[in-house]
C-alpha cells in the first residue's frame, strides 16, 4: 500500500469521527482577557481555550471577540488556574479569573 493512499484512509477516518466534547469537569470561571501588547499567539490562544473546557468554535469566537474588541470576558474550566494565568500573561495577555455569581431561580 502506498503511502498517499493509506495517509488518505486515515484523513477519512478521522474526518467521520466525531470531536470529542471539551472537558469540563473542573470548576467554571469567568476569565477576563485584555489585550496588553504585541499579540502574536493567536492558535496558542485557541488552544489555551480547547484545553480549558471550549468547543473549537467557542475558542475562535472568543478570540475574535477578543481581537475586536481588545478586551472579553467569558467561562472557562481550568484544572490550574495559576497555569492558565502564567500562559495567558506569556503571550502578552491582562487576564483575571473570578468566581461566576450564582443566581437564585
């Protein structure tokens, strides 16, 4: 079997397989992002999110919120918070995680 066709097998594969859903068994928080500086790590930035409970699309529109607006807020499910902080300020990032406000119903 060539190498073309069985890479194209696995493409197949993997394309009829569904994503599987993000992780959010950590705690929600609301992680405030503001623009601070030269921001050049926009895949890293969606990545940081996929990791910390987003969907793919979620991620992109929160970057896209982000990039248009300079400053987002949104809920996140970090398992190390203190990690998520120290990655989002390494790529040139003001952020801040806050406890949501639970509302009664």
């Amino acid at each position: 079997m060539s190498t073309r066709s069985s890479f194209m097998e696995a493409v197949a594969r993997r394309a009829s397989e569904p994503a599987p859903p993000p992780d959010r068994s950590a705690s929600p928080v609301e992680l405030n992002v503001r623009l601070d500086g030269d921001f050049r790590l926009p895949v890293s930035f969606a990545r940081l999110l996929k990791r910390n409970g987003l969907t793919l699309p979620e991620a992109h529109a929160f970057l896209t919120a982000l990039t248009d607006k300079g400053e987002i807020a949104g809920i996140v499910y970090p398992h190390d918070r203190e990690g998520l902080l120290r990655e989002l300020q390494a790529m040139n990032l003001k952020a801040r995680l806050e406890t949501p406000a639970v509302v009664a119903p």
